[in-house]
C-alpha cells in the first residue's frame, strides 16, 4: 500500500507523464508482447524437460529425432547398452538370414547368442534402473503367448532356435518381433551420473540464457520506473515487479507460471481477467463460509462456557449485582411503555369488535349449555333473550376491561401496583427457582442442546451455504455483466 502511494504521489508530479504512462506507446506495447512470447516460451520448455522422463516413449512416438537428441544432450538419456545390443544382435541375424538362409552354421551361432542374451536379460534386468521393470514382463509373457509354454526363459530360447523359425517361417516370426517386442526393448534407456553423484540434468544451459534475457529485463525496468518516479525506491521497484523474480530462479522453475499469467494478462494477448474474477469470487465465498461456521460456533461456544460458569445462577439469583449503564436510561422500562402504548391504544380498539364476537360466542355456549336455561328455553322470547345478555355481557367485559387497563396506566397507583406485582413477580420466580432442584437439570439440558445445535446445524453450514453462497454471487455478478 505504501508503495502504490508513493507511485501515485510521484505520477502526480506531473499530468503529462502520467497520461503519458496510461496511454503507451505503440512500440512498448510489441516490446510487452514479445517479452510475454519470450516468458510463454521459457516455461512450455520447462514443462517439457519436467515432463521428460515420465513422458518419453510417448514423445519418441510423436518425434523420435528430436526427443532422442534432446535425451542424450540434455538429460544424458542413450539406450540401454544390454538391450541396444541385442537389438543389433537381431538385425545382424535378419541380414544373416537373408544370406545365408536358417539352416546355415552362421545363423546357427548367432541364434546362439540371442538364447545367452535373453536368459542373461532375464536374470539382470536392464530395466529396472529406468523405472520400466513392466516392459520386461510384457515381453515375456508375449513371449510365453506365442510360444506356447510358462516358462519366459525357455520360450524365448525356443523362439531363438532354427527349428521353431522353422516351423513358423521366418518371415512370420520377424514380424511379430518387430511389432510386439522391438518397441519394448528400444524405449528401454540408462541416464548417465554425473560428477555430482546425482543424474545427469544439463537444462541449465538452456535455461541460463533465458534467466540473463530477464534479469537485463528486469534491472532496465527498475531503471525506468525510479528515473520515471524519483519518489520510488529501487526497493520499491523491485517489490512491484515481484513476480519477475521467480523468472531468475534457477530451481522451482514450475513457479513461473505466476509471471507468465501476469505478463499474458497485461499484454493482452490472453484476457484472463474473468477467470480471475471467478477464482476470487470462489475465494471470497469459501472464506465468508468458513469464517460464518467459526463465529457461529464460536458464540455457541462462549453460550456454554457462561452457563457452566453460573452465568443463569448469577442473573437469577443475584439481582443487585453491578450493571453498567451507558446513557442513564432504562431501556426495558421505556421500551415497555412504548409498547404497551401501542397495544391499549393503538391495536386494542381495532381489534375490540373480533374480542366481542369471540366473548358473545364463549357466552352464549355457556348459556345454552346451562341446565336452567335448557328448562327456560321453550318459553316464548327467551332465545333472543341468551342473544341479548351474552352480548351485553360480552361488550361490558370488554369494556371494563379496556378501561380497566388504560386507567391502571394512567393512574399514578395503578401504574405503581403494576410494577409492584411485576417486581414480586421477579422475586418470587428466583426464590422459587433457587429452592428448586431443576434448575442444575435445566443448565446440563442446555449445554446439551446448544451442542446438538452445533453438531446438526452449525457444522452443515460449509456444506449447505457453500453452495448457495457461490450460486447467490454467480447471479448477483450476473447482472451487471448482462448490462
């Protein structure tokens, strides 16, 4: 933040230079998107040597040339001396053949050799040291398949003897060697030591000169932007162009994908600015989500620390202890008032027609439902006599009753009586509660529940909210987007 203000502070200095600075020039902008390519560059070259070695038979399939040089000059990869020679072995013998014929003696040596060969390939296993010990396998149990026998050793000395080859044809035999075998023998390699006593690995020589392209790169840079603003640090230039720095590392090259996001983005060849909209928008609403399950468990927490430190004990049995008051006012006698105001004045006469018809039929039923009455009812007018006195019975209760409680209100002894049955009403609660034996049950049944709460409800609030709180964002910036 400092360093964006002593940025602005400098730009300021003058509005030329800063116009200037928004509006670049037309051959920055190439230089910006050639160095952009430069960086692209440089790390799909280190994420093919990083890719390499697990990748190599496929890369020799796509280009054998260029992944066979780059192996033996870059990363001291050459074939498996073993199996190099066999193969050689073998062609020696399909030249041999096509001299000669099988049953010549000289064909005859060479199938001899090719039996030594195979039982010392078996026993020492070339490929183990190349991590490919799954290509030997292979080989013999397609050995073994074409063969006929469960035995790799001797079906790869039977597939090397005159009369097998015989018998076959040759031209048939060749063939599935060729297809079959041949590809599993040649991906086999051996990557050479060097005098570090770990595997060869000479990318440096590659790699350096892209790291001297961007340290010249960088220092101009920090040049440009402290003579460009005197304000600025050299320090501070380096701090803005942070992300250059992993550009000079000779080791955590995959870190490079940081600068060559950011160069990509500010040179536009690439407009990345609504994925990273989104993966913020992902960030922020994991976070919002994260940090509502810990403060609401948090407060849960704090809930059941007061009451099993007394907290409802000390409320109910300690009335006259200390309270801070911050603005000389009761705030529960005048939010009290105000309500009681606004029930007997306010809600009470708009509501006293649906009070009168509920008292007239509560009164006419006991009525009707009065033995005097049933014996009464027969005689001329005294139907609409019940009607008449349930309701002016209704209307005189409702009324005494309203009159009743606003002159309670009024009166300054109504109004004291009323706070004195309400604080005798306190008083006796917590006397009550004290003599009682519930209230240790009642403050273990709420730790319990408020520990269910937390198990049942605030627990699925990651996997609950987060859902609907990624979707709900998605929506909101949907909106303007769609502007």
């Amino acid at each position: 933040m400092a360093i964006e203000v002593k940025v602005k502070q400098a730009a300021g200095q003058s509005v030329r230079r800063s116009a200037t600075v928004r509006q670049q020039p037309r051959g920055r902008r190439w230089f910006e998107k050639l160095m952009a390519l430069l960086v692209l560059i440089n790390f799909l070259l280190v994420l093919f040597d990083w890719s390499y070695l697990p990748l190599r038979d496929e890369y020799m399939r796509l280009f054998p040339a260029f992944t066979t040089a780059y192996g033996y000059h870059v990363k001291g990869v050459e074939p498996h001396r073993m199996t190099q020679t066999y193969l050689q072995t073998v062609d020696r013998l399909n030249e041999q053949v096509a001299q000669t014929g099988l049953q010549s003696p000289q064909t005859a040596g060479l199938l001899q050799n090719l039996r030594q060969r195979s039982e010392e390939m078996i026993d020492e296993n070339p490929f183990e040291g190349a991590g490919k010990s799954g290509s030997l396998e292979r080989i013999k149990n397609r050995m073994r398949d074409r063969v006929g026998q469960e035995s790799a050793t001797a079906a790869l000395n039977t597939f090397w003897s005159q009369p097998y080859l015989t018998q076959t044809g040759w031209s048939n035999s060749i063939a599935f060697f060729n297809r079959e075998i041949r590809p599993l023998l040649a991906s086999n390699d051996y990557r050479g030591i060097g005098e570090n006593g770990k595997p060869i690995d000479r990318f440096w020589r590659i790699d350096i000169w892209f790291i001297g392209l961007f340290a010249i790169e960088l220092s101009a840079r920090i040049l440009y932007l402290t003579r460009r603003h005197p304000g600025l640090t050299w320090l501070d230039a380096i701090v803005l162009r942070w992300y250059d720095l992993l550009l000079l590392l000779p080791f955590w090259r995959i870190l490079r994908i940081i600068p060559v996001t950011v160069r990509l983005h500010r040179s536009k060849l690439v407009n990345l600015h609504p994925l990273s909209k989104r993966v913020v928008r992902l960030g922020v609403s994991s976070i919002a989500v994260e940090l509502t399950e810990m403060v609401v468990l948090r407060i849960v927490d704090q809930i059941q620390e007061l009451i099993r430190g007394g907290a409802i004990k000390r409320w109910l049995f300690q009335p006259d202890r200390p309270y801070i008051d911050l603005n000389n006012v009761d705030e529960v006698a005048v939010l009290s008032h105000h309500f009681t105001d606004l029930l007997v004045h306010r809600v009470f006469p708009k509501i006293q027609p649906d009070l009168d018809a509920l008292l007239r039929h509560s009164i006419a039923q006991a009525i009707n439902s009065s033995p005097v009455y049933t014996g009464l009812r027969h005689l001329p007018g005294m139907s609409q006599w019940s009607d008449q006195l349930s309701r002016e019975i209704a209307n005189q209760i409702s009324q005494n009753a309203y009159y009743a409680v606003t002159n309670a209100l009024e009166d300054e002894v109504g109004a004291a009586l009323m706070q004195k049955l309400i604080r005798n009403f306190n008083q006796t609660f917590r006397s009550e509660a004290q003599q009682h034996e519930a209230l240790a049950e009642i403050q273990a049944l709420t730790i319990a529940l408020l520990d269910e709460v937390k198990v049942n409800y605030v627990e699925r609030i990651n996997e609950a909210d987060n859902d609907s709180l990624r979707s709900m964002t998605q929506r909101l910036y949907q909106i303007p987007e769609s502007k």
